[in-house]
C-alpha cells in the first residue's frame, strides 16, 4: 500500500482523487484494491467533515461478488466503517461501527452517504460517492475523527469474498469474517486532494440507495 498518494482521474466522472492501493496481483488481497479521496478545496487548511470517495474492489465471479470497506478511523474498533457490496446493478453500502472483532453495529450518527456512480463487473465492484458527516463520528458518545488539515490520515482497508447475506437491505446484513486481506495504513493528502472543482463535483451525488 502507498502512503504517498498517486493522483487518480475516474474516468467515469472526471473527479480527480488521491488514492491508495493494492495493485492486482499483489500478494495481500486477490484482485487489487483501491480507496481515493477528494476533499473540500479549502481541506488542507480547514478540517473538513466530508469527502468524496472512490472504491474499488474486488470480487471472486459473479456468485461471490463479496464486499469491501473502510475504516475511516484505521482500526476495525471504534471508527466509523464503511461497507459496500455489489447486488444486481446496484452498489450497496453501510455505516458500520464496531467496539470489538466481531459484526460491527449499524453507526447511530448522521453520517450520509450519496452516490455519483457505480459499476459492477465480474471480477470487480466500483463506487463514487459523496460521504456527509463521515470524518468526525459518535457512536452513542464514542467520539472520533479525522483532521484533513493535518494532510495525513491514518485508514484501514479490509475485502471478502463472500456476499453478504441479506444484500438488498443495508442494515439487515450478514457478514463472515472478511478473507481476503485487511490493513492500516498512513494516507498523505497532497494539493491533488483539494480540488475546486469539489463543489460541482459533489451536486452530482444525488442517487442514494436504502
Ligand atoms: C481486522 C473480524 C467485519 C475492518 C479484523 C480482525 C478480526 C476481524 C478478527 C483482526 C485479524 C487479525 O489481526 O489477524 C471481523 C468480523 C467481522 C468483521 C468477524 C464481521 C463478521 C469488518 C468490517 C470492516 C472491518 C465490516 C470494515 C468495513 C477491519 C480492518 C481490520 C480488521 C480494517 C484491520 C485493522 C485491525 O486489525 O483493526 N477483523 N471483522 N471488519 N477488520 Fe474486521
């Protein structure tokens, strides 16, 4: 995983991301894997609550199309967790928070999560999104968060092959432990981050998925 960021243009939307990740082929997760970010363009100095994201992972085929997540926090525990699957056409995702190694806990605070497009293949699942009140988080009075104007964030990545079961609602799903790689790392922001172009970028997220 790079720590320094490459400069990442989706070619779907033309948003521009710092991103880290696994190539395919790479030894700890089947298929690559790739998180990007894109923050307000006054992030680097001001600490933002919300970003633009970009996934993208992996699946096995099309039965074991599987899931993948983020821990905006950098561990499983006590970080707000964003988990995204593939059903049919759709990218589904669901803020998770998790006190222990076990299924974490539907996340009881207002994060929002709006997409701008998704896509889905045999052999990989990719969503861009526009994630609200996802850097500062409270579950029940644990408090946590990120500071974009630090211009370094600590992440955690994690992917699995099996489908969740109850894929079609969010907050009824069922997970196995994940099984195809899982880890922490340092995320430099760099200026790419911190477009302006941020705010057009960000009133294209009008789909949300329930
Ligand atoms: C690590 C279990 C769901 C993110 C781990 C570890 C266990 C575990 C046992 C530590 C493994 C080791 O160190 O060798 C589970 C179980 C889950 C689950 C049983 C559900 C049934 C999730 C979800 C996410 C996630 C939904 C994020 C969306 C992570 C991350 C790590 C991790 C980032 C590596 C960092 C760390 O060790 O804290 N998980 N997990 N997990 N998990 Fe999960």
């Amino acid at each position: 995983q790079n720590n320094v960021p490459n400069t990442f243009t989706d070619p779907d939307t033309g948003i521009i991301f710092n991103s880290w990740g696994i190539a395919k082929g790479g030894s700890q997760t089947q298929g690559g894997f790739t998180f990007g970010m894109a923050i307000p363009p006054d992030g680097l100095t001001t600490d933002a609550n919300e970003f633009i994201g970009y996934l993208q992972c992996s699946s096995k085929d099309l039965v074991n199309t599987g899931w993948c997540g983020v821990s905006l926090g950098g561990p499983m525990t006590n970080s707000l967790l964003l988990t995204a699957w593939p059903n049919k056409d759709t990218v589904y995702t669901s803020f998770r928070y998790a006190t222990g190694y076990s299924m974490p806990d539907v996340y009881s605070g207002d994060a929002k999560l709006t997409q701008i497009s998704s896509k889905i293949n045999a052999t990989h699942f990719s969503l861009t999104f526009r994630c609200q009140n996802c850097l500062q988080w409270n579950q029940g009075g644990q408090t946590g968060g990120q500071s974009t104007s630090a211009g370094f964030m600590v992440l955690g990545w994690v992917q699995a092959f099996p489908s969740p079961g109850n894929p079609t609602c969010p907050a009824q799903i069922t997970l196995e432990q994940h099984d195809n790689g899982m880890g922490i790392w340092g995320a430099v922001l760099d200026s790419n981050a911190a477009n302006p172009a941020y705010t057009t970028w960000a009133a294209q997220a009008t789909k949300t998925v329930a």
